[in-house]
C-alpha cells in the first residue's frame, strides 16, 4: 500500500473543523494506506509553551486521535519527540535548504508578525527554520504522499525541492512525496465570524465548537451563531456566510449536500436546533471513548511507545540512508 503521513500540533483543543477536514479521512484512510500519524511536539516549540500544559496537551491530543479511530493495529500513532531521527534528519535538511525559501513560506511572515506584536515580541530562530522539521517528518519514512490543504501546499512544495536537491547532489536517497487531496470535505468557519477559518488560536472559543465541549455549550454556541437578517434558508457563502456555514456543518456531520439540506428549512432556529443535534450525535461516542483513555493514562502512553518503536524502525533506515550519502561515518 502507498504510505501516506501527517502530524497535529498538540497546542489548543482539537476542535470540529479538525476532526472533519483532517482526522475523519486519518480514520477512513486505515485500511487503504499504510499510515503513519504524528502529534508534533517539536512543532509546538516554535513559540513559548508552558512545559506542564504541552505535556497534558500532548497526551490529550494523542487521546481524542484514538476516541475519533485511529487504530494503532492498523496505523501507526506516536509523538514526535519520542524518535530522535526527526530533529536529526531537520539539520541535515537545514543545511540543504536555501534561505530565500525559507524567508518567502508565508506562514512565518504571519505568524513572526503576531509574535512581534504579542507581548514578549520574541520570534525564535525555530519558527524560521521548522518548515526543515516538517520536511523531516515527511521524508523520514519514505512517504508517497502527504494529505493537505490550502495552508500547507507551500510546506509541501519545500519538502519536494529539498527532497529533489539532496538526491541531486548526494544521490537517490529521499522518496519525493506527492500531494494527497482528501474526498472534498466541507470548509469549517467561525461561529462568530464565518469569513475565517474556526481556529484553535481564536481570540475566544464562542466561534469554536471543541471535540471535548460539553454538550449544552454546543447548544449555546450554535444557537448564538451568526446568521443574518433575512430570515431565508440557502447555501449562498458569499451572500449568506453564516448560514452556508451551518448547512457546511451540518452537511459535514450527516454526509449531506448543504445545498440540498437548506430546502428543508424555512427558519433559521430549526436549522440551528438541527446542527446543534447533528453535532452532538456525531460526537458524542467520540467523548465517551475520550474518557475511558482519559481515565487509564497509562494504556495511552503505552501505545504511544508502540507507535513510536514501529516508526523507528522505518526511520532509522532512511536516516541512516541519508548519512552514508553525505558522507558522515557509520
């Protein structure tokens, strides 16, 4: 089977636009592909974290991946700082990279801007040079191909460029990933401003519906989500972007076509009674699972270091590939 592979940060709460635009195709691609899932630790490090919380945050993560399907029989689910070859292969790559890619990736530009203006103004070194890291991760395990969306297409293209400079000049060593484009899922925005994304790093959760939210703030939520005042029912996003988001959502969790779905609604409190009830249907034998892992963090940890020998074994390999192609000594 083709290999495919893809990470989460374990910063914020995984929250429903994760789950359907990412970790629902983790689960459904299982038994078609050979795959590999990281919660990227390293990552995180990019910004200051509080040590206690990333911790917590990282072993939550790992949870709600398990309660949504992820089967470590059939996948292989670790951390990544539990496989010491990522930042290994990071610095090899690094010292492949040129420096005008790395100053062109947007998401540092953005996410540089926001660290100046926040309330250290420090922008690490690393949140320059991770798009090496994520490389890494990509190439470590011979991965075929790399699920993505809009925001991660850059990211991609410099896995590919420095995949294909380092087998230039040192010889065939890197599979050159390809862009894997999961089955058109809906596109998940805010309750409160639908123009954007829903987001862990949004200024409040009220436009946010988390995996781990208790049932009646789901309710509220999508009661209080913006509509408009026209009081008619119909996908129309540029028009109408909050009730085109609530059939997204509601089309998302039922596997409906939203425009389809808003001929059944004549009001918008129905619609959002209906999405609210979706929702929670959807999610709530998610939470259950939750709680149990929750419960035995232990039984968590113990398959996280399953997960993370079986990818060392691949990684160890292609390391060791690129070494004796660089000419570093066994």
């Amino acid at each position: 089977m083709s290999r495919v592979f893809s990470g989460i940060q374990p910063t914020g709460s995984t929250h429903l636009g994760n789950y359907l635009g990412a970790v629902r195709n983790w689960v459904d691609m299982q038994d078609s592909y050979d795959t590999i899932y990281c919660v990227v630790d390293l990552h995180a490090l990019t910004v200051q974290q509080d040590p206690a919380e990333l911790r917590a945050s990282t072993l939550r993560v790992a949870q709600v991946l398990l309660a949504a399907g992820i089967d470590p029989d059939r996948a292989t689910l670790f951390v990544q700082s539990h496989v010491h070859e990522h930042p290994e292969l990071s610095w090899m790559l690094e010292c492949n990279a040129a420096f005008g890619d790395l100053r062109r990736m947007t998401q540092f530009k953005d996410k540089s801007d926001q660290a100046e203006s926040g309330s250290s103004g420090f922008v690490s070194a690393g949140l320059f040079t991770y798009p090496a890291l994520m490389a890494a991760d990509i190439l470590l395990y011979d991965t075929d191909a790399v699920p993505v969306g809009d925001d991660q297409r850059q990211h991609l293209e410099f896995t590919r460029d420095v995949a294909e400079r380092f087998n230039n000049r040192y010889g065939d060593t890197f599979v050159v990933p390809e862009a894997f484009i999961p089955p058109a899922g809906a596109r998940i925005m805010d309750l409160q401003h639908p123009t954007n994304k829903m987001s862990k790093s949004a200024d409040t959760d009220s436009g946010t519906i988390l995996l781990l939210d208790d049932m009646k703030k789901i309710e509220k939520k999508i009661k209080r989500a913006v509509t408009d005042t026209d009081g008619e029912v119909r996908f129309d996003v540029a028009e109408k972007p909050g009730v085109s988001n609530l059939l997204s959502i509601l089309g998302a969790v039922t596997d409906q076509d939203p425009t389809e779905l808003a001929s059944g609604f004549e009001q918008y409190g129905p619609l959002k009674a209906a999405t609210a009830e979706a929702i929670i249907e959807r999610i709530r034998p998610i939470q259950e699972r939750f709680r149990e892992f929750e419960a035995d963090p232990a039984e968590t940890e113990r398959l996280l270091a399953i997960g993370a020998e079986k990818a060392q074994q691949k990684a160890a390999e292609v390391l060791a590939r690129a070494k004796n192609n660089l000419g570093l000594l066994p």
